[in-house]
C-alpha cells in the first residue's frame, strides 16, 4: 500500500520507577481491506511487560511493531486495562524518528492518540 511504513512502539516506566503493562492498539480506518458491513477498526495486543527503571523507555524497554497509513488514526492505550501498575512511559517513532512521547495519559495508564 502506497506512503504507508512501519511504526514502532518502546514502552516502559516513568523514570527509575517499576511498572507492568499490556497495550491495545487500534487503528482507524482498518488498514487491511474489510468487507463491509464489519468494522472498519483493527485492533491488537503488544506484547505484554513487567520492568523497572527504564528511564521513560529509553532502556529496559518493550518493543511493538506495527504497520501504518496516511489515511489510518492509531489509538494506543492501557486505560481501563487489568494489567497497568505504575506509571508508563510511552514512545512513537518511525525509524529513527520520534514522533510522540507521553508518561501516563489515563492515571498510571498509557495512553497515546496519532494520526
């Protein structure tokens, strides 16, 4: 699919903090065609983390790939999740490049929106 790439996630906790996480990610629309009149989201777990002192994802941290387009919105959360103890760190980037960062977003929970 044309201009779409691969995203990444590196996740973590606040600092030298301790903390366990499991995100959902959910793009908008699907980026694989679905027939209609099913959903046009898609949604999917990362692989699920316990660490500590990761210095908000920079090391220590989990790793989730992900492919995305132009046209697709990515909601990337733990809110109202049963496995969020401690406060997340959260980082996007495509290749090299950061795209987004955010500590928290929904309490001690992730939570992070990008289009």
């Amino acid at each position: 699919i044309e201009d779409c790439q691969t995203y990444y996630t590196l996740s973590g906790c606040q600092g030298n903090s301790s903390c366990t996480s499991q995100l959902l990610l959910t793009t908008s629309p699907s980026t694989f065609p679905v027939p209609s009149p099913i959903s046009s989201t898609y949604s999917f777990n990362c692989p699920g983390y316990s660490t500590y002192s990761t210095n908000n994802a920079a090391v220590q941290y989990t790793t989730c790939q992900f492919y995305l387009c132009p046209s697709n919105t990515i909601s990337i959360s733990n809110c109202g999740g049963t496995n969020c103890y401690g406060y997340q760190a959260l980082n996007l980037y495509a290749g090299s490049t950061l795209l987004n960062s955010t500590i928290g977003g929904c309490g001690y929970c992730a939570y992070m929106l990008y289009s």
